[in-house]
C-alpha cells in the first residue's frame, strides 16, 4: 500500500507478512491452484503468525490494528501468487465483522477468538440460488421455535463454506424485503445443515467456493446476531470493508502483474533485441503501470478516510470499480506481452487473468457500484 498512510507498525507487519507467505505460501502456490484447496494446517500457522488477528480487538485475540494493518497482509498474501489462498485465508475479514458490531459479548467470546487463532473457519453466506444482488430478496427462512430458529433454504457461491465451522448466514425471520432479514451463526454439525456441491469455477481455484443447504435445521436463539430483523443494514455496512478488500486484491493483482511482465519483457528476445527494446511494449508497461499506480492511490485515499470514520459508502463503490477496471487492464496486457507463453498455465499472468474476472461480480457487481454511486450523489433525484 502507499506508504504515505503507513507508519512502522504497517511496515513492520507488511516485511513479516512478506517474509510468511515467502516460505509458506509462494513454494506451492501453483500446486494448490491446480489442486483446487490449500492445506487447512495453513489457517493455524496464519494465526499464529499473527495475520489472521491483525484488525480484530485485543480482548479477542486480535492486535487491534486499523484497516492499512489488513490491506498490507491481503497484498501480501496476494503475491504469494495464489490469489485463490489469499481469499480462502480472508473469508473471516467479511464473516467475523457482524459478530463484532452487532453479537453480545458472550458470542464475540464464543466465536472470535479461535477463527484469529486459525482454529476455525468463518464464512459469510449472504448469496442465494436465487438473490445475489437482490439481498433483500433472499427467502432462505427462519422461524422461531422456542430456544432455536428452524432454517430452511440454500445459500451459493461462499467462499470457504465447504470448510467453514461458522456460518454467519443471512436469513429471513419476517416480512418481505429488506426489513425481514436477520443474521444467525450457524455452526458446522447443527442437524440438517449440509454442504452441497464444491464449486468448479474460473479462477481462485485454492478457494472452496460452495453450495449450503438448511434443512429444518434448529439454530440455537442465543446465535441470532443483534435485534431479528435488524439484519439488512448491518450486511450492507459489512460491504464497506468487503469492498475495499477487493479492490485491495485488484490492485496487488495489478501490481504483480505488472512486475511479471516487466520481468518476461528483459528476458524474452525477439529479432535479436529483448521485446522491451520495442516502443510500443515499454508503452505499454507504461500504461499498466499508470493505471496500477492511479488505482493504488485512489484506494488508499479512500481507506484513509475510511479509517476516520468517514462515511465512504460512495467512494469505496468507485474505488472497487476503478481497481477492478485497472486490474482487467494489466492482466489482460500482462498475458498479451507474455505472447504464447501468457496462455499457458505455468505462467502466473494466465492465473492472474483469469483470477481477476471475478473482481467485477463478487462483492456487488460493478452495476450494482453504479446503483449506489448515482443514488448517493444524488442522480435520481
Ligand atoms: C468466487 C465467488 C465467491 C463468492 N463469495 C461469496 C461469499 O463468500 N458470500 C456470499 O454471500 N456471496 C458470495 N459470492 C456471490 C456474489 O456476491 C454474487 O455472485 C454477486 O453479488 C452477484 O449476484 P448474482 O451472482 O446472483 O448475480 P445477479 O444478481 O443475478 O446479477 C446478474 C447480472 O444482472 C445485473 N443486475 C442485477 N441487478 C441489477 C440492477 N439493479 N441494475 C443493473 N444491473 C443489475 C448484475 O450486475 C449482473 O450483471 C461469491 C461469488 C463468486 C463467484
């Protein structure tokens, strides 16, 4: 990130991250991507050095860092080179905030603690077969029966879910609509919770990405998550960080892109001259890195703000599509100046393109950004 935001504290985390995912990650990226999952040892030494906790508060375990302490581990994870691993790792920077903000200090205490020590998985399951984008058209229900709420429904595409030992799962306890929605931890083991299919997909193959159906499954009362129905609001101020992890992502995936390149570009020789003795490929790394270094800066300005306690909603929409529009550049480019080799799947620029064409779907899609930047400055009025 740019060091103008960072004192020593993000430096000194960023040179260890660095060093970590040097010797843990970076040895067998290529071999998890192709294997489609990550050792789940991995979260326990994560954990324990410190990367999972960084953000969260001291009295759960974490290191109560702000949110560049999260941005310098996720663009080092990131370039590890197993965008899919950084991910998978991350699934409790969206899951664990709605425990923090809206839970009882009774279930911070329960469920926090061992997700930071790497000893559980956490995932949040907001998407539905049905609701993606529509949030406050998602049916999966949940009714009230004594002690416990019996959920019924499905739940796709979350990360981590076919790992996760905590589900913070979006359900819907009332009316239609936005105002009928709360949130319950469900717990790996609760009668009638299974998961479904692993999903095959495009990239961020070391990530499980998963189906989860409930099936009359007694959700303990004591796991609803702040007032029932109080739901929608907390998942939307969830998106905020969310989002900024994703163009966080966007732009080390730029970045290490751009570098990949740049490398390829010295070496390779073409009518006896390395390819960067051309103009138009030295104008075209000049372009990548135009494009990265904008993204950057405009990301981190919008964290920095973030991190005053700003209202950003706006500005991190714009943010993740700004990043995300960069990214697809580089990468695109990246493979296109690695020629033939850029297709192939050793080379990591043919991961990276297509790692990155999630970046405009996953989070809210780049027209549902567009919805919220002209509703919030006002173009509909
Ligand atoms: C790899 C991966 C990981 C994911 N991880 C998670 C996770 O951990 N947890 C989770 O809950 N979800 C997760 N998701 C789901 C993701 O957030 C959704 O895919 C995304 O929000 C889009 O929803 P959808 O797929 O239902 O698309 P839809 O909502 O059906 O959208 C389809 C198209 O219609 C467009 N569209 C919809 N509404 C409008 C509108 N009002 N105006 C203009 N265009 C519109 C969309 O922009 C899109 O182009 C993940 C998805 C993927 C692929």
């Amino acid at each position: 990130m740019l060091s103008l935001y960072l004192d020593e504290t993000h430096v000194a985390l960023q040179e260890a991250a660095t060093r970590w995912v040097e010797r843990e990650v970076r040895p067998h990226a290529e071999a998890w991507e192709e294997a489609n999952a990550f050792p789940r040892a991995l979260y326990a030494a994560a954990g324990a050095a410190g990367l999972i906790g960084a953000t969260y508060p001291e009295a759960y375990g974490g290191a109560g860092g702000d949110v560049f302490h999260g941005m310098v581990i996720t663009e080092a994870l990131v370039r590890g080179g197993s965008v899919g691993t950084a991910v998978g790792l991350g699934s409790h920077a969206i899951a664990l905030p709605p425990i923090l903000t809206m839970g009882t200090e009774d279930q911070r205490r329960r469920f926090v603690p061992p997700v930071i020590r790497g000893e559980k998985v956490a995932a949040l399951a907001i998407s539905e077969p049905g609701a993606g984008s529509d949030v406050a058209g998602l049916s999966c229900r949940a009714v009230r029966d004594g002690d416990v709420y019996r959920v019924t429904g499905s739940k796709t595409f979350i990360t981590s879910g076919a790992r996760a030992d905590l589900v913070v799962t979006a359900v819907r306890t009332g009316e239609p609509g936005h105002g009928g929605i709360s949130l319950l931890v469900i717990e790996k083991g609760t009668p009638g919770f299974s998961v479904g299919r692993s999903l095959r997909k495009m990239g961020w193959w070391a990530s499980d990405t998963a189906e989860l159906h409930f099936e009359d499954c007694p959700v303990p009362a004591a796991n609803l998550l702040g007032a029932e129905n109080a739901g929608f609001l907390a998942i939307m101020a969830n998106f905020v960080p969310e989002r900024l992890l994703l163009a966080t992502i966007a732009v080390a995936m730029a970045r290490l892109a751009l570098d990949e390149a740049e490398r390829y570009v010295r070496e390779r020789e073409a009518f006896g001259r390395p390819i960067v003795g051309f103009q138009v490929v030295r104008h075209r790394l000049a372009e990548m890195a135009t494009r990265e270094a904008a993204a950057r800066a405009f990301v981190a300005s919008v964290a920095e703000r973030y991190r005053r306690g700003e209202d950003v909603i706006a500005e991190v929409a714009m943010a993740k599509n700004h990043a995300t529009d960069a990214c697809l550049h580089v990468c695109d480019q990246a493979v296109q100046l690695h020629g033939g080799y850029g297709y192939m799947r050793e080379y990591v620029v043919e991961r990276l393109y297509r790692d990155a064409r999630i970046l405009p779907i996953g989070g809210g899609t780049s027209e549902i950004m567009r919805e919220i930047i002209s509703r919030r400055l006002g173009y509909g009025r």
